[in-house]
C-alpha cells in the first residue's frame, strides 16, 4: 500500500509543479520559472503546450527558457 501512497504523492506533486510552471509563464515569471525548471525533463507534449502557452505571452525569455527543456527519455 505504502507504494501507491508514494505515487499518488508523486502524480499530485507534478500536477502542482506544473500548474505552477503555467502560472509562471503566464505571468512572465522568469526567474520563478527557471526555479520550478531546474534540471527537469519533461514529455514532448507537455513541452509543445508550454511553448504554445509562452507565445502567447510574446516574451522571447520566457519562450527560450521553455524551448531548452531536456525532453524525457
């Protein structure tokens, strides 16, 4: 049981950590951004959402910070 616990944690934690990524872009946050970024990879498609959202905010820091996130392997 402990280890469904533990994966639960886990998947709240991304979904936060990712809601927080997309505040961050949104408001134009960069620093913070790079903050909740460090030496993360993440899937291709949450990566192509990210970028779609940072042009939006038509920030060229913000749009480089999220296009030279590693994607996971």
């Amino acid at each position: 049981m402990k280890m469904e616990t533990d994966n639960t944690h886990k998947h709240n934690q991304s979904i936060a950590n990712f809601a927080a990524i997309k505040t961050a872009i949104v408001n134009n946050e960069a620093a913070l951004l790079k903050e909740l970024l460090a030496n993360q990879a993440i899937p291709e498609l949450e990566k192509s959402y990210l970028i779609d959202l940072a042009g939006l905010s038509n920030d060229p820091a913000i749009l480089k910070i999220i296009k030279d996130i590693p994607l996971e392997k």
